[in-house]
C-alpha cells in the first residue's frame, strides 16, 4: 500500500512539474503593460519595438498580446536577424491605426515591416492603414508621397497570417517578397474600387506561399504575383471589387526571374476589370510563365474574364513599343464559368517574338448579355477540349 501510495505521489509530481514547466516555457508580452495606450491617439510605437525585443531575446516560446482598443502606430521594422528565438506569435485582438497624416509614413516605403524572421505567426486584428486621403491626393494629381504598403515581409522563412483584416491601406495592404512557407488563411482585405495601388496581396521572389479562404476587395489586383514566384497556391477566395488575380507584370528588366508552378482555383470574381490575367511589358526579357493551373472559377460581370496581355501598358504614356521577350508556356484554363461585361470574355495577345503555346482551355463557359461571349487571339498556340464557349480560337 505504501508502495502503491508513493507511485501515485511521484506521478502526480511530474504530471505538476511538467505542467509548470510548459506553462513556464511560454513567455507573454502584452503590449499594454509595456506602454501602449488603446485610445488611437497616442503613439505606441515603442511598446510594439520593446514588446518585439523582448520576445526576440527570450529563448522561449514568446506570444506578444495586442488586447482589445486602437493603437497608434507609426512605421515599424520587426528584424529578426539577431533573433534567439524561432517562433513568436503575434495575437491581435485590437485594431493597429497608421497615423492620419498620410505624410507620417507614406515615404517610408512600409508601415508594419518584417525582415529576416523565421517562425512569426500574426493572429487575428485589424490593420487600420487609413489612406483615404493620399487616395484623394493621388486622384487630384498632386504631388503626394507613393504611399506605405500596410505589412510587409522580406526574406523572411515559415510565416503564418491568420484570421488578419486590413482596410483602407496606402498603398498595397499585404506583401510577401524574398520568403519561403509563408501561409495566409482567412484574410479580410478592403479598400475602395477607386483606390490606387491597393494591391490585396502581392508576391515576389518566393516560393511555397499558400492563400486560402479569404476575401479580398481592393481598387488594384485583389493578388499581384510578381517575377521570381514559385509553388504558389491560392484556393477559395472571394476577389471584388479590383483588378482580378495577375500574374506580372512581368518583363520591365532584361534579367528577370521567371513564375512558375501556380494554381489559382475555387475563386469567385464579383465585378472585377480582370478575371485570371497575365501582363508583360513589351520590351526585352529573359522572364518566363509556365506552369499555372487556373481552375474551378466562377466570373460575375467581370470585364475581361480570361486575359493575357503582353503589351501591358496601362496609362497608354511612354509605352516601351517592342516586343515581350517573356515566354508563356503550359497554362491550363479549367472549370471557368459565368458572365464577360464585354463581348470578349477570352484575350490572348502573345508576344510576337514568343508566341503563347501549351495553352489548353477545358470546359469553359463565358457568356455576354445572356449570349456566347467571343474570342480573340493573337500568337497564341493551344488546344480545348470540353464544352468551350466562347469557340476558342487558339491554333494548334
């Protein structure tokens, strides 16, 4: 009995040692109790910085906690290349405001800026990037800074972004650059349709970035997919009001990285000037696209459904005039369904130099005003099989 007594004394010491010990090994920053003030109105950059810094000297597991409230924020830069530690959490529960005088950070490139991290999860919130007015700034055709993207990451390995909402951003609201295993579930983007610039998401120069189940409305690309991307994979997303999902534009430096292994598929176009799109500057490059899958889509009153465009040039002012050296190959159109706001709901301008080829269309169905929608293709080399409507014109 005696035996059996303390057998069940040392099992409940270590179920209680290592329940302390794992309670012990996370390590909690609140950015309140290091001086952020949730009132929206006073600045609590240096909060953010030192809750930051802390996490980043901790060995343990670090949770930095943003508690219900507004907090003032102005740009930001989160360098993990001293880092000791390989996974941070950032929790929201709060709304992050970027100061309202658009001059504040509009040259500064960024508003909320992630360099070299490895391991950083951002959870929940709202990023407030409030650019209303440097969008009437830039509409009146003043003078005005470029504009802060909301959040940046650079070179930066095993991100995760869940459940974020941003709205009213400078600039583009969400940029992956230089990164690899960077996943983005359950995203909530908005800005109005007439706002410049406000690119969703955009991505370049890294591979194995996913983006799942989210909303994105904005006045530019609801996803820009920039050169040097690769194994990007985007699933179920609303896209609307914006520009649709583009790859490019690609093609405005001589060495350029290419794009390839893309799929877009389960995605919903609402009112958009594009569907799915490729753009290339007309001019000399070493650039590529191939390998995209684009799939199970659905297009409500978008402008132009399926295009691409390789005489990109889109204020129609000191276009370069040549011809796109970017090859575009083994693009698959699949599953597309619904309704062109213009007659030709499928545009190919190819390169003339470098003809699209390995292009398939498989069960396409596009209709205008309740009619076949047309087609239109120049250089561009393919075949369909299936129901495709509008008649493809692709040569084989």
């Amino acid at each position: 009995m005696t035996g059996a007594l303390s057998l069940l004394l040392a099992f409940h010491f270590l179920l209680t040692f290592f329940h302390c010990s794992s309670l012990a090994a996370i390590a909690n920053y609140n950015v309140q109790n290091l001086g952020a003030k949730p009132d929206g109105k006073t600045d609590s950059t240096k909060a953010f910085l030192s809750a930051w810094a802390s996490a980043c000297a901790s060995t343990q597991t670090a949770t930095i906690y943003v508690p219900t409230g507004r907090y003032l924020l102005g740009a930001a830069t989160f360098s993990g290349q001293s880092c000791k530690n390989p996974a941070i959490t950032i929790r929201i529960d709060g709304t992050l405001v970027a100061p309202s005088n658009y001059g504040a950070i509009g040259n500064s490139g960024n508003w909320i800026k992630f360099e070299r991290v490895t391991g950083v999860s951002v959870i929940g919130g709202t990023l407030d990037g409030q650019g209303v007015e440097l969008w009437a700034c830039k509409n009146s055709g003043k003078n005005c800074p470029e504009g802060a993207t909301t959040l940046a990451f650079y070179n930066s390995n095993n991100i995760i972004i869940n459940g974020l909402s941003s709205i009213n951003s400078q600039k583009f609201h969400i940029l992956v650059d230089g990164c690899q295993n960077v996943k983005l579930v359950g995203m909530k983007v908005s800005a109005p349709g007439n706002s410049p610039n406000t690119d969703g998401i955009h991505v370049e120069k890294s591979t194995g970035v996913t983006i799942l189940n989210s909303k994105i409305g904005t006045g530019d690309d609801c996803v820009s997919i920039g050169p040097g991307t690769s194994n990007l994979w985007i699933e179920n997303v609303a896209c609307g009001p914006g520009h649709g999902i583009s790859i490019g534009s690609l093609g405005w430096d001589l060495q350029e990285p290419g794009v390839q292994n893309v799929t877009v598929k389960t995605v919903t176009f609402t009112g958009t000037q594009n569907g799915v799109r490729v753009k290339t500057w007309a001019r000399p490059s070493n650039g590529f696209v191939k390998y995209v899958l684009f799939q199970h889509l659905v297009m409500v009153n978008v402008q132009n459904p399926i295009i691409v465009d390789q005489n990109y040039c889109p204020d129609h002012h000191n276009c370069p005039n040549q011809v796109s050296g970017v090859k575009i190959s083994d693009i698959t159109y699949q599953d597309i369904h619904g309704s062109s706001a213009t007659e030709i709901a499928m545009k190919f301008v190819c390169s003339k130099q470098n003809p699209c080829n390995g292009i398939t269309l498989e069960d396409v169905n596009l209709t205008y005003k309740n009619e076949p929608a047309q087609s239109s293709c120049i250089n561009a080399d393919g075949k369909s099989s299936g129901l495709v409507r509008p008649n493809s014109c692709l040569y084989n």
